[in-house]
C-alpha cells in the first residue's frame, strides 16, 4: 500500500517554519529546535529538521498557518536523511479544538486555490 492510500486526510503541499520540543516519556521537555513543514494535513505533518528525530519521540509543534499560531503534539512517525537534513513523519496525537478549525480552514483554503490554478 502507497503512503497516498495510508492516509486518512489529503496532505497539503505547504512550506512554513517551525519550532518544536522533544517530549521525554516522563513528560519533561528536552530539546528545542526549528524546522519547517514540507506537507500537512488534518492528521499529520511531514518537517525538515537539521537533526534526526527519533521514531516514537512526542513533540509539541508550534506551526504559523498564515496569521494564525498552532500548538500540535504529535509522534514522530519516520526519519529519513535527505540533502543534508532529515524528513521526518509527525502523526498528531492531541489538537486543541481550535487548532482542529485553523487546520480545516486552511485545509479548505488550500484546496480552493488549487482548483483555482488547475481552472
């Protein structure tokens, strides 16, 4: 099964910087760091970081989807070295409801746009 056919939501090809914190398994925060987004999507995010993330590592992901600031925690779901730098795979396991309502709309408005470009 292709990763496309996996996928519970259409992932949107988006590009936006970020920063996240490594959760231990006790819950302290550790390590703290930028990255940037290469797709999202209602159920997960694909990031470029500078350092590999650990497969099962939580995060808390602070993401700007246009004027509007997200908190996201998520499991890092994969890692894979690419051009210098690592892809790694972020299923969201907690979104406060309003960060529920900025993915949808933006979801929404991403997918207006390009129908827009494909008319």
């Amino acid at each position: 099964m292709s990763d496309a056919e996996k996928r519970k939501h259409i992932r949107l090809e988006s590009l936006h910087l970020l920063d996240y914190i490594v959760i231990d398994s006790v819950g302290t925060r550790g390590r703290h760091a930028m990255g940037r987004t290469l797709d999202i999507s209602e159920s997960g995010i694909k990031i470029e970081t500078n350092e590999p993330l650990i497969m099962g590592d939580l995060l808390v992901v602070t993401i700007g989807l246009e004027d509007d600031l997200i908190d996201l925690h998520g499991e890092v779901t994969n890692c894979r070295p690419a051009s210098g730098m690592f892809v790694n795979g972020v299923q969201f396991t907690d979104i406060p409801e309003e960060g529920k309502k900025l993915l949808k709309k933006y979801s929404e408005a991403f997918m207006a746009k390009t129908k827009e470009n494909n008319d």
